[in-house]
C-alpha cells in the first residue's frame, strides 16, 4: 500500500475545548462509547462505565507514578534556569540524570545552577545528541533527586495547559499534583514525566464497583517520556522516527493476557496497549520472571492487535502518534479506521467534548 500522508491525522481544534482543568470529580468526565461491532457511538459519563464491562474483564492499567520533575534554579550569576528530569542517566557515578534545560545554549559542559534554598547544586557534565544534558547532582544532607523533587519541583504539565499567578489561586488548579495522578499511581514507580491520562477517570469507589462486578485489574508500568507530545512533522506516517520508552510487565499481568482467557483484555489508555503489543510482538508465552524492556514499537493502519480487545482512551492531538494508534485500533488489519476516527472526532468536537490530559474520554469495544 502507499505510504500514509500525516494530513490524514491532522484535524482542527477549537481552542475552548482543549481542558485546562480537570472535571471536578474524575468519574463526571464525559465518555464517547464506540461499538465496532455495530458502528454506532453513544454518550455517557465515566462513571456510567460498569454497564459496558463484564464479570471476568481485565483492565490493563500503567501504574506509572508522575515525578514533579521541573525544577527552577538561578546560575552564580543570577540567570534563571529550568531543569527538567528525565531518567537517571546511565554510565554515570552518583546522582546523574539526563535532563532538559532551559536556556540551553547558555549553560554548556561545567556550567553550575542551585536552586534559592540550596537544596540542590546542578553540574552540566554532558550534552547530548538529542539537546539533554546529563546533570550531576549533590544534595543537602545527600538526599535523593527523586526526593529533593518531590518537596521543590513542578508538576510536569503538558505544554497546552497553562498556569498563571491568577489561575493558580483556584483550588481545582492548585490541586494538580493529586489530579495529575490516577488513584492507583504506585509511589514505587515514580518514572513517568507525564501521566497516562486515560486513568485519570478512575475513582477508588468506582474501581470497587468494578471489582465487585468480577472485572479484574492487572498492572504494568511504562515510563511515559516526552516523546509521546512529539507530533508528526514528516509528510508521511511511515518516515517518523518513533520515540522509545521503558517498560515493566509483572508475571501476572504477563499470565494474564494469555488463554485461558475469562473475558476481555481491556487498555487503560494507549501507554498500556504500546506496552502490550510490543510484548506480544516478540513472546509467545508468559515469562517465568518480571520483563523490563524498551518499547520501540509504532502503532498505525493498518495493524493487527495481538493483546488488546477494547480500549479505553482520552482524545489525542492533531498529528500525534496516539491519534494514529486509535485509528488503527478502530479498524484492526485495515485502514478504515482513519475515516472513521475522523467522523468520531468531529463528532465529539461538535458536542463540545474536552480534549488532551484533562479532557474526556472514549471506550472503544
């Protein structure tokens, strides 16, 4: 087949509908269910999701905690500067992390910055092909970076939502390190720079619903980096170079996407099918130990789904390697699914549904 023009996945946004805060209860958000077996949509609230589950249901959940990983410091000569953290880095003694900073032409190899309290002094001690530095960090009273950050550092917010001195001052806003978090983030996985979203729905009640129902959970982790906000800049799908991310599969959830099957393999958003399908692209069985591997897979039309029978997601951005993954998810082994997708979109848009992070979400069965 020919190659598929990144125009198929573009679409235009009105800019009220791209959410800045989330609904003020998780499960009140608004829910666009699509059955493929009838080509039909309806609308619903999240928290109306129990009546299109089943007993014996898995859903697959990324159980990845969001680090607040953007840290605000000043160089010795008074110069303001944004770290940003990544991942530790490897190959390096000590507290090392590969980092984004801002400005970076202004900060090369040896450059130092601190933030006003101390509790961190920076070294640049490498650049990297890809604009990261890897930055060594001392620590008062030799605390861990993930700790220092957990007291100082920023949310990590998608670039589309914005805060200012006035918004801050609104209770849903300033409540971002709690909404920016599903309410079954493990602390122990601290590894992600953006929140899988599509779990931001979830309460704890209505997860005991679902358990009550006989619908199981199983859990993975994906360590979310920036590159899931990359766009598509090619001409065509097939030329964009795909961004690679971490990721941890226990044996239970391994076991749990094999037969015998008790019902239906449900994603909770699409860090969790990436993590799946690229699991599934090179096992055939369950391993007999946890798997920690990288996802390099790239997910578009026409693909076949190996471990993944319906999806629950938010709504992507134009151009996005997301949008791509749902529309193949929508029409498996085909390309009719961009098609549709686009009439789904637009009907959503036309309903005033939110958009990105803090929008509304789809189930797609």
């Amino acid at each position: 087949m020919p190659p598929l023009s990144a125009d198929l996945f573009d679409y235009h946004l009105p800019a009220h509908l791209v959410a800045q805060t989330p609904a003020v209860r998780r499960d009140q958000s608004r829910l666009l269910v699509v059955d493929r077996a009838t080509h039909t949509t309806s609308h619903h609230t999240f928290a109306d999701l129990p009546q299109f589950l089943r007993p014996g249901d898995t859903l697959f959940r990324n159980n990845a905690s969001v680090l607040p990983a953007r840290l605000h410091a000043r160089r010795p000569t008074g110069g303001q500067v944004e770290c940003f953290l990544l991942r530790p880095a490897e190959g390096y003694a000590g507290q090392t992390w590969r980092c984004l900073i801002k400005p970076g032409k202004k900060l090369p190899v040896g450059a130092t910055f601190s933030d006003e309290a101390r509790a961190f002094i920076g070294e640049i001690v490498a650049r990297e092909p890809d604009g990261s530095a890897c930055v060594r960090f001392t620590t008062a009273g030799d605390e861990s970076v993930v700790t220092v950050a957990n007291r100082i550092g920023e949310v990590p917010l998608p670039p589309y939502i914005t805060r200012d001195a006035t918004a801050l001052a609104n209770p849903s806003i300033s409540a971002d390190r709690e909404r920016y978090q599903t309410v079954y983030a493990n602390p122990a996985r601290q590894v992600a720079v953006a929140a899988p979203t599509a779990g931001l729905h979830f309460t704890p009640e209505l997860l005991a619903t679902l358990s009550a129902q006989g619908v199981h959970a199983a859990d993975l982790t994906l360590h979310v980096g920036l590159g899931t906000f990359k766009p598509i800049t090619t001409d065509t799908i097939e030329a964009h170079a795909i961004h690679r991310e971490l990721y941890e599969i226990p044996v239970a959830t391994q076991r749990a996407l094999f037969p015998p099957l008790t019902g239906r393999r449900i994603a909770v958003g699409t860090t969790s099918v990436r993590t799946i399908e690229d699991f599934l692209a090179t096992h055939s069985a369950p391993l007999d130990h946890p798997l920690l591997a990288e996802a390099g897979i790239f997910i578009y039309p026409p693909r076949p789904f190996r471990g993944i029978d319906a999806l629950i997601t938010n709504f992507h951005q134009p151009r996005s390697t997301l949008l791509c993954l749902v529309a193949a998810f929508l029409a498996p082994d085909s390309t009719d699914g961009i098609a549709w997708l686009r009439t789904i979109y637009a009907e959503a848009i036309a309903r005033d549904y939110r958009f990105f992070s803090y929008g509304d979400a789809m189930l797609i069965l």
